[in-house]
C-alpha cells in the first residue's frame, strides 16, 4: 500500500509540476489531486523533500530517454548527425518542458533540492555524462581541442571536478578524458543553456516552434565547435508545433 501511494504521489507531482511549476508541487496540493487527507502521505513516508527529489530524478530519466532515443536514430558511425541530433533533442524537449527544465536547472532546482549534493550533481554526472562518449568519440575522430597545458589552472582545476563527475558516470572510459575535451563540452553547454534560459524564463518568449532557425544555428554552431560538417543523413526529432 506504501508503495502505491508513494507511486501515485509521485504522478501527482509530474502533474501539478507541468501545471503550476516547483511552487505548486505541495504535500497538500498532492493530497488534494489524490484525494486523500495529508496525514495519510505522512503515514505512507511520503515527505515533500522526498518528493521533488524523486521528482526531479524521474524527470532527468525522461530527458535522458528522449535523448538517447534521438541519438539512437542516427547511423552508429555518423558522429555528425548524432551530435546535431542529440544537441536539438535537448532544445526541444527542454523547449517544451518549461517547468520541468525549471525544475533540472533552473531557480526551481535550488529549490527543489537545496543543499543536497548528490541531486545537484545530476546535471553533470548524468547528462553531461550521456554526453562524454560521444565528445570522446568525436576526439579520438580528430576534433580539435585545446592542449591541458595551455588552459589556465584556475579553470583547469574547475574543469576537473567536472571530469571527474564524467569519468565517475563512464567507468568504461577509464581516466582518458583531456581537460580539453571537457573544455569543448562546457563552452557548447553554455550556447544550449542561454538558449533554453531565454525560452524557458522570460515570460514573453515565442514558443519553441516559433525558434526554427535559431535552433539550426545552434546545432551547426555545436558542429563547428567540434570541427565536424553537417551530416545529410541526420534524423531530427520534430519541433512540436512546427509549420
């Protein structure tokens, strides 16, 4: 019985979190769409931290299955398309899943996992770790990338907290990670997260279907990055709402 209710707690949340945001996910409101009395949650060990913490990593596996399903549709050996692919997937369901990208990384996240490390790091062990084969794959192909020795030490050493974070995510991958290629990953990170921050947070933003070319610029920016050409064969996934 705990369990059940623990499940159908956690599909209210997905619920009242695509309705009203992080705010509106409350033990009372959850009791409310269960039609239930909030003593009966307590009773069953549902608590509200518990909560948006089992929120949030049930919403990163939603993200994660999404983009391994658009990388998946590329030719295994195309490293092109699967990047463009994969770099677009992001856009687009985090485009379209504005309280849940609140949620992994947005105000939402600080307050739906406050000082608790291990859900913090989510966003660089399991995303930018789904990410770190590929990025691997990509420099052993030739991508260019910046020396270890010519990257100044207080960003080297930034860097390598994080390498660590997707080495720890990889164990396959041993410790042959340049601080280069984290280096690649991080700068095309941060044209994703402008982009989505502007969809995601200002109030008058167009919707994600209104940014098609803005989306392609991004995509082809990320192949530039990492010095590869656009790959005819590439299979998006499609922007809903799209003309």
């Amino acid at each position: 019985m705990e369990r059940d209710l623990r499940q159908d707690a956690l599909a209210a949340a997905r619920r009242l979190l695509e309705a009203d945001g992080v705010r509106g996910v409350t033990m009372s409101a959850v009791a409310c769409d269960l039609a239930v009395p909030d003593a009966e949650l307590g009773r069953a060990g549902v608590d509200r931290v518990a909560l948006l913490e089992a929120l949030y990593e049930s919403t990163m596996d939603r993200l994660l299955a999404f983009l391994g399903a658009a990388v998946a549709q590329q030719d295994p050996d195309d490293l092109a398309a699967q990047v463009e692919a994969g770099t677009h997937a992001i856009v687009v369901w985090c485009g379209t899943h504005r309280a849940e990208f609140d949620l992994l990384m947005g105000p939402g996240f600080r307050q739906a996992v406050g000082a608790r490390a291990a859900v913090r790091q989510s966003v660089a062990s399991r995303l930018g770790g789904a990410w770190a084969p590929l990025f691997d794959r990509v420099r052993r192909a030739g991508a260019p990338y910046p020396p270890d020795a010519d990257i100044p030490a207080d960003l080297a050493a930034q860097l390598d907290v994080y390498r660590r974070l997707l080495l720890r995510a990889n164990p396959g991958m041993g410790d042959d990670l340049p601080l280069g290629v984290v280096y690649l990953m991080t700068v095309g990170w941060r044209q994703i997260f402008g982009l989505l921050c502007m969809l995601s947070f200002d109030p008058g933003a167009r919707p994600v279907s209104a940014f098609g070319d803005s989306i392609t610029h991004l995509n082809r920016s990320l192949l530039d990055l990492v010095g590869l050409a656009p790959s005819p064969a590439v299979r998006l996934v499609v922007v809903p709402g799209a003309a």
